[in-house]
C-alpha cells in the first residue's frame, strides 16, 4: 500500500498477526500530518488514521500514549522540519546580506524545506488551542531572533535589525497567506527589487543569477 506524507510517497506495511503492527511511528505520524493540513486538528483521530493506513487502532498504542501524544509529536515534528530549517538557513555562512537572504528565500522556494501548508494548519491550530498558540508564539520569537542575528552579522544596528527581520518575515509568511499563484520567472524577475527593497544593499549579478537560476529550476521539478 502507498501513501503520501509531507509530500512523499511512504510505503506501508500492513499488521502482520504474529509480529505486530508493521506500520511504523512514521506511517502515523504522516497521516496525520496530512489530515492534519487537509482537514484540521479535529479530524485527526486514531480511528481515522488507522483507517487509511488499514491496520487496527490498536496498533497505533505501540507508538503512542495517546491522541495527546500525537498530536504533541505532530508539534514537534513541525518544529523541526520548519522552525529548526529557518533557523539553520539563517545562520549559514555568507559574504553578503543579500546573499544571506537568498538563504533565507530558499526555505520558501524548496517544499522539502519548509512546509508552508502545514505551518499554517498549525496556526489555525492554534486559534483553537492555547497551549499550541503559546508554541507558535515561542517559534516566531526563535524565527525572528534568527533573521534578526543575521541581518546584525552584515553589520546592522540592534534596531534595523529588529525591523528588517521583521518586514522580511512577516512580509514572507504573508505573501504565501494570500496564495499566490504567479509562475516563478514572474517571481523571480523581481529578485534584484525584493533583495535592495529587505536589505537596502544591491545585489551581486552573480548572486541574483545564482538564486534565480535554481529557484526557477526548482519549481519545475
């Protein structure tokens, strides 16, 4: 049996009588993962899940406490595939800021990075639940201390720091919020704008064909 996950196709095992459920923590976790961007926090349950993947429910306690416990595990995995890789692209090493945002941008132009649909399932989430509106709060603090560091290692003052930070990050989340849906040559032929408007330096010739070569190419993938 197959089945998508963060937008890969997982292969499933089904429970096998004698040795257990052959369905693995991960099988789970994908799922409801999925049900979780399609359909909401609500609709994801034990009973559902198991479902899909065509096992008993009760395979899902090899794993797991609880529905709580999912759900906790769906928070940190959230964390780690988009909080830690934001951060870590933030801080990679680079001549200049406008290459540092490049970094930066690539989290957004490369699905298997940050995963736009599920940051925002979370957020949606979170309208409902304040334990996990505490946990966004947290990650958008960490996001924003990081792009923050970065502008202040190219030389800007703590306060244009804080402000750029917060112009490219919000303006980033903002622009997937609405949904666009303009082909990545339109995109991309304002690089040079985006890049001088975020940073207030102009960019390499170099750098902007880099970037523009790659993320052209990594949306026709």
């Amino acid at each position: 049996m197959m089945t998508r996950g963060n937008g890969k196709i997982v292969k499933l095992q089904r429970e096998d009588a004698n040795t257990g459920p052959r369905v693995t923590r991960e099988d789970w976790l994908n799922v409801a993962r999925d049900i979780l961007v399609s359909d909401g926090v609500a609709e994801v349950k034990v009973l559902t899940i198991g479902e899909r993947l065509q096992v008993a429910r009760s395979s899902f306690y090899w794993y797991f406490k609880s529905r709580k416990d999912l759900l906790d595990a769906l928070l940190a995995d959230w964390e780690t595939t988009n909080t830690a890789i934001l951060v870590r692209h933030c801080e990679m090493p680079v001549q200049t800021i406008t290459g540092a945002v490049c970094n930066f941008f690539r989290c957004f132009v490369d699905p298997e990075l940050f995963d736009q649909r599920l940051d925002f399932a979370v957020r949606e989430w979170a309208r409902r639940d304040g334990s996990v509106r505490r946990v966004i709060d947290r990650a958008d603090d960490t996001r924003l201390a990081a792009v923050a560091a970065m502008f202040r290692r190219h030389g800007y003052s703590d306060y244009e720091a804080d402000a750029r930070a917060r112009i490219l990050y919000f303006m980033q989340l903002g622009y997937h919020a609405l949904d666009q849906s303009e082909p990545m040559r339109i995109r991309m032929s304002r690089l040079e704008g985006y890049l001088l408007g975020f940073t207030g330096k102009t960019a390499t010739p170099e750098e902007v064909e880099t970037f523009r070569a790659w993320a052209i190419a990594e949306a026709s993938r």
